[in-house]
C-alpha cells in the first residue's frame, strides 16, 4: 500500500511529482537530499519489522536491508516508467514489482494472501 499510494500522489498530485524530480535531479550532482529517501526508508522498515513480527514476512528477513530494498526498487520503477511512459504505466509496474517480490518474502503458509494483498490500496478521505 505504501508503494501504491506514493506512486498515485507522483501521478495526480504535482507538488509531490516535482519533489520528485528536483531530489532526483540533485541526487545526479552527488547534491541531493538524503532526508526524503531516509524518511521513506524508515517508514518501510517500520512496517517490515511489524510484518515480521507479525508472521506476514520471512522470519529471516533484516527490516533495514529490506526497506532499503523496497525503496530503491520502487525508485527504479517509477524512473523507468516516468522515462517510458511518462509513467502512466507506473500502477501496473508498481504491482508487477510486488508480484514477483512477495512470493519470496511471504512464508508460505500466507501465500493465499498474495492477490489480497496486492490489490490493497490506501484510499484518501476528502477532508470537508
């Protein structure tokens, strides 16, 4: 879901779209803000080490190298389909990169929950 909604916000939302960009940009000068790769990072390990915890994820997985992972994959994803698509393709990418993700990091005994998990997505509330 953290994938998902981060790749619906580059699409519809344009703030978020172009801090994208300048942070990719600076990062090609060695300039880059660390800062929004590292809050995403913890957030994602924050969520790894409650799955596992929880028995959603291998026992054996490390939260840090996983979420350091996760989100350099995404990063790859979404540049090359902002590069071949102008990412209008992102969403189906985004579930492709989890599709062959989550088989090898779910414990089997929880793999009739795959097509469940993959079709999870946050839904914004408009606030009135």
């Amino acid at each position: 879901m953290l994938c998902h909604e981060m790749a619906r916000q580059i699409i519809h939302d344009p703030v978020v779209r172009a801090g994208i960009r300048i942070t990719l940009e600076l990062s090609a000068d060695d300039q880059g803000p660390a800062d929004p790769y590292l809050d995403w990072i913890n957030s994602c390990e924050m969520l790894a080490r409650r799955a596992v915890e929880e028995g959603d994820l291998l026992a054996d997985i490390d939260p840090p190298r996983f979420a350091r992972f996760v989100i350099g994959a995404f990063t790859g994803v979404q540049t090359v389909s902002q590069v071949l698509t102008q990412r209008t393709d992102l969403e189906q990418r985004v579930d492709d990169m989890w599709g062959f993700l989550l088989p090898g990091v779910v414990p089997t005994a929880r793999h009739q929950d795959i097509a469940r998990i993959r079709r999870a997505r946050w839904t914004p509330v408009d606030a009135d």
